[in-house]
C-alpha cells in the first residue's frame, strides 16, 4: 500500500491546501499571528501521517498517529480563534470543522488497525 492510497492522508491534505487558500488573503499581521499557527497545526496532520508511514514499524507508526491527531485537534482550536476574531466566516468554519470531524473519525480508525493486521 502506498501513502497516497491512505483516504485520510488524502483528506488530511486537501484540509491543509483549503486552510492555506484562506489564510493567503489575510494581511500580514493576521498571518503573522493567527495564520502561520494554523497553518503549522494544519500541514502537520498529513506531514505526522507520512512520516509514522515511512518508519515502517508498528508501534512508531502509531504514535505518529497520535501525534497527527493532536495537531487535528490543535487546528480545529485555531480556526475556533479565527472564527471568533471574524477572520473566517461562520459557513467556511462550519465547512472546516465537518471535515476536521470526518478526518478525526478516520485517524481513529487507522491508529486502531494499526498492528493489527
């Protein structure tokens, strides 16, 4: 199996490229500040998922894993932030968290079958 076949890395990809349309438009301060968190929180879920991937060993893939969810969860804290501060709209954030949520069920069940096969 390769990485790319994995549907969640596939997700958790798509989520960090719709995070970096929207914070491309901020102005420098906003980027300065809220964006580049968001964005670090946001590409470290798929960047955690390749490199447990590529270690080809249960137990670090796993962990890798878990670190991935804790950057799933850190992002959906940022884009809270960035909700409540107006810089993304009540629809893009609802849109966002949907997908966070999906991929959060999806992370779930590929840290749980790992070594199980």
């Amino acid at each position: 199996m390769e990485l790319e076949e994995l549907k969640v890395y596939e997700l958790s990809m798509k989520l960090g490229e719709d995070v970096w349309q929207i914070i491309d438009g901020w102005s420098f301060f906003q980027k300065d500040t809220v964006g580049k968190q968001l964005v670090r929180a946001v590409d470290s879920v798929a960047a955690n998922l390749s490199e447990g991937f590529g270690r080809y060993h249960f137990k670090k893939t796993k962990n890798f894993g878990y670190y991935s969810r804790g950057s799933l969860y850190e992002t959906k804290t940022w884009l809270g932030k960035a909700n409540k501060r107006k810089l993304i709209s009540d629809d893009k954030y609802s849109e966002l968290i949907i997908s966070i949520d999906t991929i959060g069920k999806m992370l779930n069940k590929y840290i749980k079958s790992i070594g199980n096969k």
